[in-house]
C-alpha cells in the first residue's frame, strides 16, 4: 500500500510538472493602451484607372464596375494610391492637344468611389505626356490644370496629396534619378499649383523614392531622397511617400523593420509617412543597384524560380514585371505580415501593388501579351485574355481586406508587450468604433499565445485564414470563424502554422 501511494504522488508531480512544461509555452502578450501610432491613414491599394483598357478594345463594363465596388466596399480602405498616364487621358499623343475630358469616365468612376466612401487618394502622374517633356512648361500647365479639373469641377476632393513624377530616383524614369531636376520641377508645380485657389488643399506626396535602390546616376539611395527633401522642400510637402519591395526573407526575418526605421528617421517629427506601393519581390540575381544581401538573395532562390517556372510561355505575360505568386496562399501571409510591421514603425499607411492585373502592361505598351501580374484578380480576365477564371479573388484578398477593413482611418496603433515566438507577428489598435488586433504565424509549429487586453471585449468576432479553411460567403468575402464573443481581461489563442487571425469587436451597421 505505501509503495502504491508513493507511486501516485510520483505520479501527480509529473503530471504537474508536465502541466507546468505546457503552461510556460503559451506566450502572454499584452495589448497596452499606449499610443505608438496616432492617427493612422488607412491601408488600401494601388488602383489605377484601367488607362489601357480602351487600347485593349474594351471599357471596363458596368457589370465589372459593380463587381469592383462590391468588392471593395467590403475592404472599406482609408488611403488609395492612383495615378495616370496622360497620354491615355488628357493628352492626345497624336496631335500633341490638351483635352481635360478626353477618356474621363473611368477615372471619374474610381475617383468618385473614393469621394463618397470617404477614402484618401494619393493623385498622381507616372511620368510627362513625353520623356522630353520633363521639365516643359507646357507639362506643368496641363498636368495642374487637369487636377483642378478633377479637385475642382468634377468634386472629387478624395484627392488629398500629389505626386509628381513616380519613382524619380529610378534609371525607368524620365528624371533617371536626377533630385536637382525633380525639385526644381516640384517648385514650378508648387507655383502653378497657387493659381487654382481649389489646389490650396492639395499638397505634395514626396519624394516617392524606392527603399533598397540606388541609382549610379543619382549617387543616393531613398534615405537620401528622403533626407534632402526633407532640407529643401518640407513646407511642400504634406506627407512622405517611400515604395517598398522586399523579398521573403528581409521581412520574415525581422530585419525589415530596422530598414523601415531608418528610414523614418530621415523623416521630420510630426509629417506622415506611406508606403505608396508595397509588395514582394523575390530576387535571386537582382541588378547591381538594388541593395540587397546575398544572404537574402539565396533564401528567395526557390521562390525565384517557381516564379520562372510559371512565367515561361504564360500566354499573358512574360514576367518582366510581374509576381506569379501572387496566386499562392502564402502570399496572404506575407502582405498582413508587411503590414504589421509598417504599423508597428510608425508609418501611416500602405498600399498594397496592386488591386487589378487589368490596370497596366509592362511599360504600358497596351501589349495584352505581357501584363503586369500582380493584383487580387484580373477583371477583363475574360473580356480580353479568354480566361474568366482570372476575374476570381486570389487568396491574398482575405486577409489584405481584413487589414484594411478593421484598421480604419484613425485608428491609434497601440504598444504589445511580450516576447512572440520568431515566427509570429502582432499589431493591435484602438478607434472610437472599437479594437482590433491581429497576428500571423508564418512558422510551422502551433503558437499558444494568451493576450492580455486593457479593454474588455463585447460581441467580436474572429477571423481565421488557413489555406484549407477560411471561411466566405457567396461574394468571396471574409466571414468570421466565431462571432458573439466576449473578452474579459485575457484571451488564449491556438494560432496553428501558417495561419493569421483577427480579433476585432468593431461592428459596422451594414
């Protein structure tokens, strides 16, 4: 009989033992309500309005329009990045005129979308009507008359911020990197910009310059643009606006977030800052002007080559421009984990490169044989590539949807203390509609994580993307995997490997 209850007490101290071994693998992380972001702009989408389409022999149709729409009202995104080719729009190439109303319906359609859903637009032109137009004053003319067009006759006062020229530190743009000639043009544009009383809203997005670049012809890298920008032309400037394209490994790793905080210290304490466009590239013999480890080179390697793989004789793109993993589950991952990260740096906004397949060729050279791959669908998928199966979201929508949706403008980006497992990332916020907070585990073992909440939780629900369950309804959008709970203090999450949830408890009245 003694040995027996030695034999049970031994027992009972390894069973505790053993519950004290499960218990130290959950992770506390605590959601404080200490600001380290305040009045965040909103996440959304590179949209552009469709400028080849016509040269493709189509319009994009009403039925399409209400697809969009229907799609996107679900997303409700506070910040959109739009911008124009002017010879697709207010400049006739052939005859060298200005014509304001020349192919105005379908940026007319995108812009008063954004107009009445209270959306932020980032305006702006990809380059002048021609390259030798750079620094023409006829250029300036049109370009600022147009926008007053679009600010002023037509209403559409989304528009909050201008850009001038896309990417100007780039070798592919009419500037070829020269910053002398980009700020000498945004003065001029700042001047004519003074004769439009309706442009006195309107300030500069600058200097649009791309993270992890550097042009030879320039001799600085973005931290440079953004640092003499900042020197010469602040006053101009009403927000910062930096482009990012990471491979795989810089992010996953965790050292993106070092070169985003470099970068937001060139910045001036107080201006906001965007990612303007975002996305990921996978190099694995990227060009010599991209500063980009070999370390992170060789661990895209095999993303890299799928994406070869998939390009060779695709019928509608040859890839010089494009990411055909876009297609994949795991980039549904990898965008929210990008977010995450901005948020957390003290950025302001991001937008996702791109919506829709259907907005650009490579170079918009309208040829249908090589488009930029690169969206959440195609919607002439069927009109113009005979493949309908293109107009269908990609997975990537469910959760880039979420993290727009439930982190609206204004939202106050909120400090989480405690250490997560490497392979899992947190970002939490506060808005007068309520809280959210989301995490993603790119890892391939089950994270056990008991968040700690300051604020109580009433009627939220949660949202779960795994790539074998996650849950839609009949449009394709996000439904919760639980609905109706209520937190108080602490909440245990079992966030499986490769998946990413969000807890939320805002409720739209919809």
């Amino acid at each position: 009989m003694k040995y027996t209850i030695k034999s049970l007490i031994l027992v009972l101290i390894c069973m505790c033992m053993c519950s004290s071994c499960r218990n130290s693998n959950t992770v506390r992380l605590e959601v404080t309500s200490e600001v380290i972001n305040a009045g965040y702009l909103g996440n959304g989408v590179e949209w552009d309005p469709y400028d080849e389409a016509e040269a493709w022999g189509v319009s994009i149709s009403e039925e399409d329009w209400q697809k969009l729409f229907k799609r996107l009202d679900f997303m409700r995104m506070g910040y959109v990045r739009c911008m124009i080719n002017s010879p697709f729009r207010y400049y006739d190439p052939a005859t060298g005129k200005y014509d304001k109303e020349r192919n105005i319906h379908s940026i007319s359609k995108l812009l008063r979308y954004c107009t009445d859903n209270d959306i932020t637009v980032m305006y702006g032109e990809y380059n002048p009507p021609t390259w030798d137009m750079k620094d023409d004053q006829r250029w300036i003319d049109m370009s600022v008359d147009y926008l007053n067009y679009l600010v002023d006759d037509l209403g559409f006062n989304c528009i909050k911020y201008f850009a001038i020229f896309n990417e100007p530190d780039g070798n592919w743009a009419s500037t070829n990197g020269d910053y002398e000639l980009w700020k000498s043009i945004l003065l001029r544009f700042a001047d004519k910009m003074k004769e439009y009383p309706a442009l006195n809203k309107v300030t500069f997005a600058a200097p649009d310059a791309v993270i992890n670049y550097k042009n030879p012809a320039s001799g600085i890298d973005a931290i440079g643009w953004l640092e003499k920008t900042a020197s010469d032309v602040d006053s101009l400037v009403g927000i910062y606006d930096i482009h990012a394209y990471p491979g795989q490994c810089e992010v996953r790793s965790g050292s993106y977030a070092e070169t985003l905080a470099k970068h937001k210290a060139a910045i001036p304490k107080g201006k906001k800052t965007v990612l303007g466009e975002a996305g990921y590239k996978y190099w694995h013999n990227p060009p010599q002007d991209w500063l980009i480890s070999e370390e992170m080179q060789q661990a895209d390697s095999i993303l890299w080559k799928e994406y070869q793989r998939r390009v060779e004789g695709h019928p509608f793109t040859k890839g010089s421009d494009c990411n055909m993993l876009v297609y994949d589950y795991f980039y549904g991952l990898d965008m929210p984990l990008l977010c995450m990260e901005v948020m957390n740096a003290g950025y302001s906004g991001i937008a996702a490169w791109m919506l829709d397949d259907a907005m650009h060729s490579n170079w918009d050279s309208g040829k249908t044989e090589d488009v930029k791959i690169w969206g959440m669908w195609n919607i002439l998928g069927e009109e113009v590539f005979n493949d309908p199966s293109q107009e269908e979201i990609r997975p990537w929508y469910y959760t880039w949807a979420l993290m727009c949706r439930y982190f609206p403008a204004g939202s106050d980006i909120l400090r989480i203390n405690g250490k997560l497992p490497e392979h899992v990332k947190a970002v939490a916020s506060k808005t007068d509609l309520g809280n959210t907070i989301a995490l993603v585990n790119f890892g391939d073992e089950e994270a056990s994580i008991e968040i700690l909440l300051e604020k109580d939780m009433t009627d939220a629900k949660m949202y779960l993307y795994k790539e074998n369950d996650r849950k839609t309804n009949e449009f394709g959008h996000p439904v919760p995997a639980q609905s109706g709970i209520n937190i108080t203090g602490k909440y245990l999450v079992k966030l499986e490997s490769q998946s990413f949830i969000l807890l939320t408890d805002i409720n739209y009245n919809e």
